[in-house]
C-alpha cells in the first residue's frame, strides 16, 4: 500500500492520544523530524477533551516517514501511540473495509 499525498503536503494520524494532549506539546514531539504545517486535535464537543487522536502534515514525504518511524509504539503522556499515514492508497484485499490498520468502525457501521 502506497502512502497518498494530500493537496498541500503529507498527513499523519496520531492515534492513541492522552485527552489532555494539546497542541503545543504535540508540535514539540513531532517537529524534530520536519517543519509542520498543520496540526489537527479533534476535541470531544460535551467534554473538549482530545478524542484520542490527530493529524499533522508535513510539507515533504521523508518528513513523515522519519515521524512515523520514530514515534510508531512510542510512549507519549504515559500512553503508546500509533501513528501512521493518514490517507493510504490501496490495491489487494481489504480487512474489514478500512485497509486492516486497526481502526474501528464508526457505530453505524458495526
């Protein structure tokens, strides 16, 4: 499977987020490997806590890479992350209609 560039750059998502994570800490970790564009937390609405994951894009390819390897099962907040590309184009089977990289359906596809 082949890692597919977003319009302006390559995203990675960050799951596996403490829900205190925020954006500044995150851009700390993450900037050693390349110069972020854009960060994204999703907050829960009723709690404004982090759901639990985010996206960051990177201007070049080798930037994201170098963060998927370095950070992937890494602790971060007492808690290990996965991270990887955020938009994978695929060929072959497909597990459980999300390419199989353990993310879960949303409710109304369970």
């Amino acid at each position: 499977m082949e890692p597919v560039r977003s319009i302006e750059g390559w995203i990675i998502i960050v799951r596996g987020l403490h829900e205190e994570t925020d954006e500044e800490s995150l851009s700390e970790k993450f900037r050693e490997f390349g110069v972020i564009k854009n960060i994204h937390l999703n907050l829960d609405r009723r709690t404004g806590y982090v759901k639990g994951y985010a996206f960051i894009e990177y201007e070049a390819r080798t930037e994201a890479e170098l963060a998927i390897e370095h950070t992937n099962n890494t602790k971060y907040l007492d808690q290990t992350i996965k991270v990887d590309y955020a938009f994978i184009k695929g060929g072959g089977e497909r597990s459980g209609g999300r390419g199989g990289r353990g993310r879960s359906l949303s409710p109304e596809r369970r």
